[in-house]
C-alpha cells in the first residue's frame, strides 16, 4: 500500500501512524505532544542547571558539535564529531553521562581537525555568553526531538525552522529571532483579546451593581485564563473537521501562535508572550466556537464535583456570558474592538478600566517563561477573582468536540424571490428564467503588453544581479514544496534513476545494489509491511521503482507497476528516509514519476491510501474521484482493507519538474509588470478637502486621479422581477412545508415543554419553533425572506446555544439549516434590496 514518507517537509502531509514504528518510550522520554507541562518544564530546566555546571572542557565539547570548523577555509566541516562515539541512549542526558570528557586535541571524525579548531572562537567569550548558548543548544536538543515525534505536518514545518534557527544562533553567536520570518512583531492586532475582552465587561455590565458587575468581571477573566492556556486545534485537524473560508488566515495565526506562545513555554531561549495580549478580532473569531463549546461540555460533565455557589457561577452566569461575548465577536458594528473605545466607568475606585488580565496598555506586551500546555486549572482567587470554582480541571483540548459556529439571524442577507409558481419539480425552468434575468456582462478587454517589454522583465527576473529584495521567508505561500529538491538536482547533489529486476538480462551490480537499498528503506520507514512482501515486489520483475540517490546512497523511492494496455500505473510504495526528510524529496519523486509516466503515454495513477496518507495524495493532484472507468482497472490492483482508492489523472501539456518554478516565473512577471505601470502612473494628486466642509460622501468616481489609475465603476447588477405578495408566501408555504417533512426536523416542529427542559426559557429569551412559524404564514406575517429566514435561524441558533454539549441534537439542527438553505436556493429566491 502506498504511503508517503516525507512528512515533515514544507507544507507536507502527516505522517500515518500505520507506517511508523511503535516503540513504547521510556520512563524519563519527553513526549513532545506534552512537553510543554510543568513535570517536562522542570525536566528540561533540570537538564539545562546540569550543562551549564559542566566543566569547562565539556561546555566547549558541546558547542563544538554545533561550531563549524576554523582549521582553513577550505573545510567545509559544520560541527565536531566525537571520534570514539558512545552507543546512542534515548535521553540527551544520557549521553552525556556515557560520554567520556572530550580534549581539546581530539580529531574531528568529519574533517580530521582538531576540537580547538572549532572552538577557537570561544577563548575569550565570557562565562555568562557560554552559558546563554548552552542553554540554547538544549532546546536544540529537544526541538530535534519535537521534529522527529510530532506528526501534524504543519506544526512539525514550524518546529523544524525554530530547530534552523536555534543552530544557526549557535553558529553566528546571536540572539534568536524569529519576527523576521513571519513578517510582522507582536503584537499582531489592536485591540487585543485582553483589551477586547474588558471593554466588553464596561459595554455590556458597567450599569450593574457592584456585585453583579465582580461576577462578570471574574467571568471574564476565567476566560481570558483559558484562553491563555488552550492548546490550538492544528489546521489539518481543523480543516478536516470543517471546511473554513479562513484556512489560510488560521494556518498563519497558528504559525505565530507556536512561534510566539508555545514553543517558548519549553524553549526559553525564545521570548514568550500571551496569546491575549498579541492577537486580536481575528484569532478570537477562528477560536471561540470550538473553545466554547468544549468549556461547557467538561463544566456539565464536573458540575456534580463543585460546590453549589460555583456551580451556579460556570453554569447559570458563564453560558450566558458567553451567548453575549458571541455577538460582540461576530457582530459587525461591536464598539468593543475600536481602538478608541472609552468604558462608561460609573464606579471608578472598584472598577478600573485596565485590561482585566493585568496588562498596563494594549500597546505593552508582557512575556512569560510558564505555561501549562494544554490541561489548566480554575482556582480560587481572593481579588479581584471572587468566584472563579475551586479546583476545576479544564482538559482543553482542541479535537474534543466537533464545533460549528453558530449562525445569528442578525448576520443572514435580505433576500427576496422572483418567478411564479416555482416548485421543485420546475427547475429547468427556473434555470431558464434565471439565465434570461442574469445576463453575464461582458468582459473588459484589456491592452496587449509589447514583447519586448515582457522580455526586458523576464530577463530581468532571470538575472541574479538584477533582483534586489528581501529572501523569502519560511512561511511565504510562494516557496513550492520541491524547491529545495530541484536546486539540489541542478547541483548535482541527488539523482533520479527509474530502475527493475530482470530475467532476461543479467542487471548489474549498481541496480542490485540500488534495489537492496530501496528494500532496505521501504522496510525501515514501513515497519508495519512484512518485510518478504516488500522484498517480493521491489525484486519482481513487473515492478519498477523510481529511486532517489544521494552521495551513491539510496534515500528513497516510489515503486509502481504499470498497466500500458490498461492505460494506468498502480503506485505500491512510496518513502524517503527520516533522516533526509524536510527536503521536499517526496513531491519532487512524484512530479519525476509524473513526467517520466507522461512520456510512455500513461495518463493515470491508482493507488491505494490508507487514511493518514490521504491529505499527501490531495496534495500531489489525487482524488478519490477516480476518472478511470471501473472495468479498466478491477481485478488488476491489489486492494486492502481499511484503505481508500485514489487516482490522478496527469496532463500530457505540463512538464510536473519545472510546473511550480514556472507559476513563480509567471507571478514574477506579473508582479514587475505591475509594477511598471505603477511608476509610469507615479502622479501625486492634493487630498480631499470636502470632508472638511461637512461632506459625508462623494462619488468614488470624483476621487482625483482614480479614472487615469485605470479604475472603472463595476457594472450594475440585473434586477429581478417584481415578485407578488401571493408569490412569496406561496414559495414560504412550500419550503416550511418540506423543512417540517424532513426527518430532523421532529425536534423543532412544536414549543419546547417545559417539562421536558425546565430550564430552557431562562437561557433562551426568544424561542422559536416550526409550529409558530406556520401560525405566522397564515396571517402574511412573512412580508420578506430577511423575516422568514430570520426566524427560522433562530430556531437553529436557539438549539445550539442551549444544547451545546448535546452533540445529536447540534447533528438535528446543522443537517436541517444545510436542507432549509438549500431548499433557499432551489426556489431561485433573491435578494429583497
């Protein structure tokens, strides 16, 4: 079965716990996914009191692992080698304990020079410098192990350039910094969470008496505590759970979050600060409905454990605080986020208007060296915390529950319809009547651009002298996954041989040897695959294998069968050695076989993808679509069990190698032409001055300079026909009629009892149901759709808002709201203004 073993390169793939190895860890072996909890913490501390008490000879033995050799300028030597190596423990601890002490006249196992060569520039650095830097190599040391047990792809990329980053100060001696790198420093928004978050407790309670005010104002800072201390769903995760327009957003906020707030809970050598304090709307907005949701769900689960006071505090007050934090989060004109809000402060000796997690100003970010990773715990306070619950354990982690924000009315477009007598069964009719109505406009015709000008800029990108910027940084979305592997190529440094076993020519040694290589790693990275299976096909002669070389090595490969009168090649494995791993090796043998497949004219791969390996597939062009017919490939591919079949269908136009470095050419190219244009057009025009006058709005079209800069007024949307008021509550009849016909729709279709839920109408003010909805039908209630969609939003909104740990009834009223919405569109209703 195929399955990608180049996990931890840029952008890659998880890696698939069915192909790793399941060694049970040690006792005193740091778990990477935990590392960041206070026995860890203290561990890691521990071990960096140990080093820095090392003598003198040790420390520099240490450093000079990490120190390039100075002996000449010919050697190319990046860190001393311990000639007589110890065998290899499972703690960096360890090794050092079984390590005799180094001189500084041994030779370097690498380059033959001596220790001294590579620590010559460390005789006359202070103690305190020393010692900053050993510290700095043991979380090295334990950001090596995070690289080689985390399997999210995305946060193992980040570990990874932190890693970079740390031996790299090493190296040059300086101070880590990883701002440059992700373009911005903190904090990243104003307002931030912090100050958000206490605006809202003046906004919403400042009239409140002084005790209820405390309550929400404790509330508050319960959430703001757990905020600090959750640990963020992955973007893979989330993306699995549910697909966000946000992807790319979250995956960034993610990156800095790691960068800024996790990795330094346990790396100290980076400078940590509080998620509450750099990140701002945004962040909250991606965040607070998983982050909701799974607090409710673990306080009803420990409700009975607390003392009644408390217990009326996190399930009376807290749900409700958190209905209205919603609103002001996702509301688009919520006071609260203006960087110029000023709390309406009645009481001002009681209530100081200071961000409620203690920071001075939004603009001043404090750091912290503690975190408790991803389990915390609520204690009580004496002020101004008064009734936070004693001793509760949040366990906060994100994939707990599945989360889906919950839609508002408030949030719902104004929406109208148009036709008559549309029903379900008329949609060829409808599409018609669409069409006629929506006439698409015509396309603006744009200037052809000289040739020669494109040649000047092509040759302009082409030329190293001629580019003067910035490098790209490691998380640019522009850097293509085998960048790295092809420059590697140009070099010479890796090789890519297609090569089999034969009967009917004697292969020769280099092949053998080649082949026992790929068996070597397919066995390694696929312990769970019997080793004689995969000897038997790596050494059939119907099997081929494009092999990856590396210094005469073999570091991995893809082994394939194909199928020429079938018109498709079956993909049996596909690995890279861990150690050469985070190189992009994985989608550069991928596009090699591609265009290698392209030129026996063979246009489609099968493959069999268990469910870890599916996202890698995804991202090199598989599908579980499969565009082959059924009879051209069953009965010729091994099938197995737990596994999903996927395939590819390439493109005979597209050379795969060169595809990404073209795209980059291309966007360069468009970048500089814009560029161009942009300083040919390089005309200062005076301000407005109208607003002055008391002007609230002009005409875009009035604004000086804008028609010359090529903008042109977009053109004006059809409008629908005139709709009748008989039309409309016809088509509301028919879609309320089908709603209440669907089979999740038996939990709304009448009042909720308050027998059957004593507590309902206490949290939700403005209940709605089916059966009211049809009572309002009857009188032309509904007058638009901005009323009857409304309405039945809040039938949805009610049932998540007081069944938020009831995960079968959220199911009832997502599947129902995707049925109502889809019915919205089927009936061609649009927009009421």
């Amino acid at each position: 079965m195929a399955a990608q073993q180049d996990k931890t390169e840029e952008q890659s793939e998880p890696r698939s716990p069915t192909l790793v190895s399941h060694r049970r860890p040690s006792a005193t072996q740091i778990n990477p996914g935990e590392i960041s909890r206070p026995m860890n913490l203290q561990r890691i501390a521990q071990r960096k009191a140990q080093v820095k008490n090392y003598p003198k000879n040790k420390k520099l033995e240490k450093l000079g692992v990490y120190s390039s050799c100075k002996a000449d300028d010919t050697c190319k030597c990046n860190g001393w080698k311990n000639p007589n190596p110890p065998p290899t423990p499972t703690q960096p601890s360890r090794l050092d304990m079984s390590t005799p002490l180094a001189s500084l006249e041994d030779p370097c196992r690498s380059c033959s020079h001596r220790l001294a060569s590579h620590v010559s520039h460390l005789e006359n650095v202070a103690e305190e410098e020393i010692n900053r830097m050993l510290s700095i190599v043991v979380d090295v040391e334990h950001l090596f192990l995070c690289v080689h047990k985390e399997e999210d792809a995305d946060t193992k990329q980040v570990y990874f350039y932190l890693f970079k980053l740390l031996r790299k100060c090493i190296l040059q001696m300086s101070k880590p910094s990883v701002e440059s790198a992700l373009g911005s420093t903190p904090p990243f928004e104003q307002p931030s969470i912090s100050k958000g978050i206490t605006n809202f407790v003046f906004h919403k309670f400042g009239h409140l008496a002084q005790k209820d005010w405390q309550t929400m104002y404790d509330l508050a800072k319960m959430f703001l505590h757990c905020l600090k201390h959750w640990k963020l769903e992955t973007p893979t995760a989330r993306k699995q759970r549910e697909e966000m327009e946000d992807t790319a957003e979250y995956k960034l906020n993610y990156s800095k979050w790691l960068c800024f707030c996790h990795v330094p809970s346990f790396c100290d050598s980076l400078t940590r600060y509080e998620p509450t304090h750099i990140f701002g709307r945004t962040f909250l907005r991606s965040v607070f409905p998983t982050l909701r949701r799974q607090l409710l769900e673990k306080f009803r689960a420990e409700k009975d454990k607390m003392p009644p006071e408390k217990r009326t505090l996190v399930m009376t007050h807290f749900p409700r605080f958190l209905s209205m934090l919603e609103e002001e989060v996702y509301g688009a004109n919520s006071p609260i986020w203006d960087p110029e809000f000023q709390p309406n402060i009645n009481n001002s000796t009681s209530r100081p208007p200071s961000p409620i997690d203690g920071t001075a100003s939004d603009s001043t970010v404090t750091t912290s060296t503690t975190s408790m990773g991803g389990r915390i715990t609520i204690t009580q306070t004496t002020s101004p915390t008064s009734s936070i619950p004693d001793g509760t354990n949040v366990n906060l982690t994100p994939t707990l529950l599945n989360a889906r924000r919950t839609l508002r009315a408030s949030t719902m477009a104004v929406t109208a319809m148009h036709g008559v007598g549309l029903t379900p069964g008329r949609s060829t009719e409808k599409r018609k009547i669409a069409d006629e109505i929506a006439e698409e406009p015509k396309k603006p015709r744009f200037e052809d651009i000289p040739m020669e000008v494109v040649s000047e800029v092509l040759s302009t990108i082409t030329d190293p002298t001629a580019m003067v910027g910035p490098e790209k940084n490691f998380f640019s979305p522009h850097v293509a996954r085998d960048e790295a592997a092809r420059k590697e190529e140009e070099k010479g440094v890796i090789s890519f041989h297609v090569i089999g076993n034969s009967i009917t020519r004697k292969p020769s040694k280099e092949t053998l040897t080649w082949l026992i290589g790929l068996q070597n790693v397919f066995s390694h990275q696929l312990p769970r695959m019997p080793k004689e299976y995969i000897t038997r096909l790596v050494f059939d002669t119907k099997h081929k294998t494009l092999t990856l070389v590396k210094d005469q090595r073999v570091i991995g490969g893809i082994c394939f069968r194909m199928f020429p009168t079938q018109g498709f090649s079956e993909i049996v494995f596909c690995a890279v050695t861990s150690d050469e791993q985070v190189k992009g090796y994985g989608t550069h043998l991928m596009n090699h076989l591609k265009d290698y497949h392209i030129k026996h004219g063979i246009l489609h791969f099968l493959t069999f993808a268990d469910e870890f390996a599916i996202g890698y597939f995804k991202k090199q062009g598989f599908s579980k679509e499969i565009r082959l017919s059924k009879s051209a490939y069953n009965g010729y591919i091994k099938d197995y069990e737990g596994a999903t079949l996927m395939g590819c269908q390439l493109n005979p136009k597209i050379i795969y190698t060169e595809f990404s470095h073209i795209i980059h050419k291309q966007k360069e190219i468009v970048k500089k032409l814009i560029e161009r244009k942009q300083e040919q057009q390089r005309t200062v025009y005076p301000g407005l001055t109208c607003f002055k006058d008391g002007v609230r709005q002009i005409p875009i079209e009035s604004i000086p300079g804008l028609i010359d800069a090529g903008w042109r007024p977009p053109p004006e949307k059809p409008k629908g026909p005139v709709v009748t008021e008989d039309q409309m509550q016809n088509a509301f009849k028919m879609i309320l009629t089908a709603t209440k016909n669907h089979t999740s729709a038996w939990p709304f279709l009448k009042p909720v009892e308050k027998t059957e839920a004593p507590d309902y109408y206490e949290y939700i003010k403005y209940p709605m149901d089916l059966r009211t909805m049809s009572e309002r039908l009857k009188t032309k209630y509904y007058c638009s759709k901005k009323l009857f969609v409304a309405d039945m939003q809040r039938i949805f909104s009610n049932c998540r808002a007081y069944n938020a740990a009831d995960t079968e009834y959220v199911r009832y009223a997502n599947t129902l709201e995707k049925f109502f919405m889809n019915k919205i569109k089927e009936y061609s209703l649009i927009d009421d203004d």
